[in-house]
C-alpha cells in the first residue's frame, strides 16, 4: 500500500493557548479572557484560540488516514516548542513534507516516523513536535489500515506488547471550573480526579489554604454523592511549582509537612501532587524533584509525585525516570512528537518501575484523543487524561467510548 497524496486543512483545538509566563506572573482573568501584555515570544494575547492542522493520507486503495497537528496549551513554556499556528506550519507540511511522503509504501509504523522524527530543514531545525504529532496518527492509522488491524494491535505488534483486555484509568480535569467540573466527574465516577488547575500564588492560597480547603471539600463532595461505596477515585493536582513556590524548593520537610496535611483532607481517597516544584530548568527540576520524592519516601507519605515541568521530551522522561524524580510521569503527547515516542516514554517508564500517565492537553482535538488511547491500550498505561477541552463531559465521552470499542472489536474476534 501506498500513499497516493497528502491533503492538509486548518482546524480549531477544544482549547486554547495560553500564555502561562503572564499567568504566573498574575495575569487577572476577566471571564474567559486574561488581562495584560503577553510575555512569551508567537503570543499576541495571553490567552488565543487553539489551533490544529488536520492531516489526511489519500492511500492508493481510496482510504483515508488521518490525524491532527496540534500542541500543548502552554506552548513556549518549560523548554517546549514555540506556538503552533495553521497559517505558519500548512505551507511546512505541503512543501516539505508532502513530497516526502508521496508514492511512499507503508512499512512499519515506528520505521516510517523514525524518518520524520530525524528530519531537519534546511536551517538545520527538526520539524515541530506538533507536525510530527499529527503525522504520526495519520501514519499510525495508515499502516493500520493496510494491515487489516485496529491501531492499537498494530502497536502491541510492534513492541511485542498485548493490547489491554481492560480500561485504563481516565482522569479528567476541570479547570478553574473546579467545584462544578468535580461534580460532574463524581457523577461519571471517573477515575482520577481533577486536576484543578493551581497555577498561580492566588489559586494556592498565601498558606497552602485554599488548597487544603478545596482537598476537603472534594473529599467531603464524593463521599456524600457518589452512588457507589466503592467508588475510591484517586485526587490528582497539578500546582504547577507553586508549591515549591511557597515553602522554597529546597525546604523537603516543609514541602512534605503540608502534603502530609493534604494526605489527611483527603482520606480515604489516594493523593498526587503534579509539579511540585519548578526548578528553572531541567538539570535542577531533576535533582530536587528527586530529592523531594526521596523525602516522601523516607517518611512514608502516601501521596505520589508526578513529573510535569520539563520533562518534555522522550530523553527527558528517561532522564526523570533513571534519577527517581516522581513516582508518576506525565508523558505529555504532543510534546514528544511522534506517537511512537510516546509509546517508548510509556514503555520505560513501566520498565524503571515508574507510573506512566499519558497526558497531553486540553488544547487538543477528538482525533488525537482517540489515536492516543489506542497507543495507551496497547502499552497499558498507568493513566491516561480525558481530552481534549475543559468541559469534561466530552473529553471523557472520547476517550471511555474508544477504549470500549477496541474492547468490544476484540471481544467479538
């Protein structure tokens, strides 16, 4: 099987981008809308509307492969690529790209995207992360489809790997909706819940308050309305590094005082921390998110840390999981570009005997969702977010009903 041409169209994400330097710096929101000037370089406003680039592969038989382009919500920040806009990458694709693509058969899915995850232009650059993400779905879909298989099987067939007979776990997020989006993660019984999206001094509290108070209320909510005794999900936030913010990253015992406080508002539900601490940098992120989780295991806390900030990369998620730096990693899609990456990063993680949650971003579309489940059924990973949007009635519509699917085509097989 060949491909026979390829088609690029414009979309929008079920997102935005945001400006997360301006954020944290205490840019006020106003609605959906933040006030002030943007700080990081491609941002006109601090907060835009998410773009995509939708993929197609016209293949000789007449089927259509595809997949979206599209890139993280805080694009430019923590070491990742820069903003992501259809206007800029459409004519990348087409002329660079395309002719690469052309008349090419379909071999193996990991053969094909090592091709693309090597390629630099002409100025010597690799191609962005958000183009080697899309092109890797289409890809993904095209070889399976040539080979008669789901996308999944065609991933475990690869990486000699058997496809998940059960769910993985979904965690969803609310953004700052977070009392009303909790509710409605209860009344889904999602899994792991919910994100809450503490990326700012305010959102934490000048003592760690507010969210302590939150982690009580939470607690306190799914006690009261979950319809099942045994419904026991797991509360996950992302501080986004306020944390180490507040108490100074070099304080572990002060870091890990409050979580324990936090470990207590939450029973009887499990606890991670994502991001507690940002560094500044890699090298740095690394070696006190490791002396952090050394900490916590040394006093026995049951609260598990999730690497986020600048673990960005497949390198970079090694590097994380050689140095003990969380007990969980957030391998972030988009950013490691090609889906086969993602897929290794899982793979390692589960081999070092960390947790492997494949995340991304809100700033998604439904067909990387989709594709991203296949690759987590086929690598049975720890976790896996519900995306794309912040509306979380659909982010975890797309990703519970393709991860049913490819257990009910099994099945019936």
């Amino acid at each position: 099987m060949r491909i026979e041409k390829v088609i690029c169209a414009p979309g929008r994400t079920g997102f935005y981008f945001d400006d997360q330097r301006a954020i944290k710096s205490g840019a006020l929101s106003d609605g959906n809308f933040y006030i002030g000037e943007a700080e990081t370089s491609g941002f006109s406003t601090i907060r835009q509307p998410g773009e995509s680039i939708s993929l197609k592969l016209l293949l000789e038989d007449g089927q259509l492969a595809w997949g979206d382009c599209a890139a993280v919500q805080y694009s430019g920040a923590g070491g990742r690529d820069p903003l992501f806009l259809a206007g800029d990458f459409i004519p990348v694709i087409e002329n660079e790209i395309a002719p690469l693509l052309t008349g090419k058969p379909l071999t193996t899915f990991r053969g094909i995207m090592e091709t693309f995850e090597n390629y630099l232009d002409k100025e010597g650059r690799p191609l962005h992360t958000a183009i080697r993400y899309g092109l890797s779905q289409a890809l993904l879909d095209a070889t399976s489809r040539a080979g008669g298989k789901l996308m999944c099987e065609l991933v475990a067939d690869e990486y000699g790997l058997e496809v998940s007979d059960h769910m993985i776990p979904l965690f969803s997020q609310s953004g700052d909706d977070r009392y009303n989006n909790a509710d409605k993660m209860i009344i889904k019984e999602v899994d792991v819940l919910p994100h809450g999206l503490i990326n700012n001094m305010e959102k934490l509290g000048p003592s760690g308050d507010r969210l302590a108070d939150y982690v009580s209320w939470l607690r306190n909510r799914v006690l009261e309305h979950r319809i099942s005794p045994d419904y026991l999900p797991v509360f996950h936030f992302d501080v986004y590094g306020t944390v180490g913010q507040l108490f100074g990253y070099e304080n572990l015992d002060r870091m890990a005082d409050y979580f324990e406080g936090l470990v207590e508002r939450a029973q009887p539900f499990g606890l991670r921390i994502e991001g507690p601490i940002d560094a500044g940098a890699r090298q740095a992120q690394i070696e006190w998110l490791a002396r952090l989780t050394e900490r916590i295991d040394q006093r026995g806390l049951p609260v598990e840390l999730v690497a986020d900030e600048w673990c960005n990369t497949l390198e970079d998620v090694k590097a994380f999981a050689d140095a003990g730096a969380g007990h969980m990693i957030q391998i972030k899609t988009p950013d490691l570009g090609s889906l086969h990456k993602t897929a290794e990063a899982v793979l390692y993680c589960k081999a070092k005997k960390v947790k492997a949650y494949m995340g991304g971003t809100c700033n998604e579309t439904d067909r990387s969702a989709a594709v991203c489940v296949q690759v987590a059924m086929a690598t049975q990973a720890d976790q896996i977010l519900a995306k794309p949007g912040m509306g979380v009635d659909e982010g975890i519509m797309i990703a519970y009903n393709e991860m049913q699917r490819i257990l009910a085509i099994r099945a019936a097989r």
